[in-house]
C-alpha cells in the first residue's frame, strides 16, 4: 500500500497570501496524483488530476507540480472560500487507491 | 447537472447489516465506474469500494473486504453499498463518487452510518 504523507497538517495564512502545501509518497506514483478540497460540511470536489491538469470549473490560481513521490498545490492570493481541508490521493498502484491525512488552510 | 444522492445511513447496532444507495442523475450511469469513499468523524478520506461500470469488476478495501460488497442497478442509475457484520469502526459519512481514471470526479453529500450498541 503507497501511502501519503502531507505536511503541514495545519497551514495558518491571511486571505490573499499563497499557500504551499505537501505530498510526499512512500514510492513513486509517477504522475499519478490528484488534489481535493474539503470544506467543512461538504463533499470533497477534485481540483487537480494527474499532478497538474486542473479540472473543470477550478480557478487557474490552483497549481500542481512534481512527480515521482513528491509533489505540491500552490493556491496563490488565498479567496475566503478557499479556507478548507486538501487532501491528495494516488491511483498509481491501487487497490487500495489512497489518500494523504489532509492539510487545512486557516485564516490566520 | 451531475447529481450524487446517497440514502440509508442509520444508528445500527455492531453485528449488524445496512444497505446504502447512490441515486444519480445528470450523466450516463451505465458508462461510469463508481466508488464508496467514507470518513469518520473528524478524520480523513478513506477509499472503501469499487465496481466498474457493467459491474464486472470490484474492488475493496482490505479494511472492508469479507463485510461490504458493492453493486449497481444501471437500469435504475442505482449503486448500492451492502454492509454486513458492522463494527464501531465502520462509523463514518459514506459518500459515493464518479470514477475519473481512478480519481473522484463527482461526489454526493454522504450519508451517515453509525456503529453503536
């Protein structure tokens, strides 16, 4: 089972900031590596496949990058809205596919 | 637009069974693969099942396997999560996705199961 690593747990920021946040795999996944974006009392909603392609609908100030087992979600100038849980999940070598434990964003 | 609506989340006892439904609409269900992701409380995403989109293939979660099982009703746009033998650790919000080359494109708002004598 490849698990992932996100760092930090809690990442403390004031609105129009950028935010940096960690994925470390046990192994490679390639580019195998898909971010999300929980907030509180919501379903998760994917923002970035296969590290770096963004999906429909996700503003263009979420950015993914790396590949092999470390990778990074940039969100430049933090919008209110986007004070939430991210959580990366690899589909390299499943079942299981896995998840990382989650970095939250919080207004600082 | 892509709508996921699960159903059946209940206070059940351990040693019990539930049944849990995806009702879908806005997309051709019979042409998706899907997935039961779940979340206890205050924790993290946990994959918990998959099923390919005729149903010919399935997968589980080591955590889950023997006690879930997963199908689909595509003549219904329908997928089910069956639970048998439930244990306290199996409480979480259970939600279903769309598969998207193995990641999750759509998601419902989740369904509550909790685990309690």
């Amino acid at each position: 089972e490849i698990v992932l690593t996100q760092s930090p747990a809690t990442l403390s920021l004031s609105p129009g900031e950028r935010a940096t946040l960690s994925c470390r795999a046990s192994q490679s996944v390639r580019n195998y590596l898909a971010w999300y974006q929980q907030r509180p009392g919501q379903a998760p909603r994917l923002l970035i496949y296969d590290a770096y392609n963004r999906a429909p609908g996700i503003p263009a100030r979420f950015s993914g990058s790396g590949s092999g087992a470390d990778f990074t979600l940039t969100i430049n100038s933090l919008e209110p809205e986007d004070f939430a849980v991210y959580y990366c999940q690899q589909r390299a070598t499943w079942p299981p596919l896995t998840f990382g434990g989650g970095t939250k964003v919080e207004i600082k | 637009q892509v709508q996921l609506v699960e159903s059946g989340g209940d206070v059940v006892q351990p040693g019990g069974s539930l049944r849990l439904s995806c009702s879908v609409s806005g997309f051709t269900f019979s042409s998706f693969s899907m997935h039961w992701v779940r979340q206890a409380p205050g924790r993290g995403l946990e994959w918990v099942a998959f099923i390919s989109s005729d149903g010919t293939y399935k997968y589980f979660a080591d955590s889950v396997k023997g006690r879930l099982s997963i199908s689909r009703d595509n003549s219904n746009d329908t997928l089910y999560l069956h639970m048998d033998t439930l244990r306290p650790q199996d409480t979480a919000v259970y939600f279903c996705a769309r598969d998207r080359k193995y990641y999750f494109d759509s998601w419902g708002l989740g369904t509550l199961v909790t685990v309690s004598s």
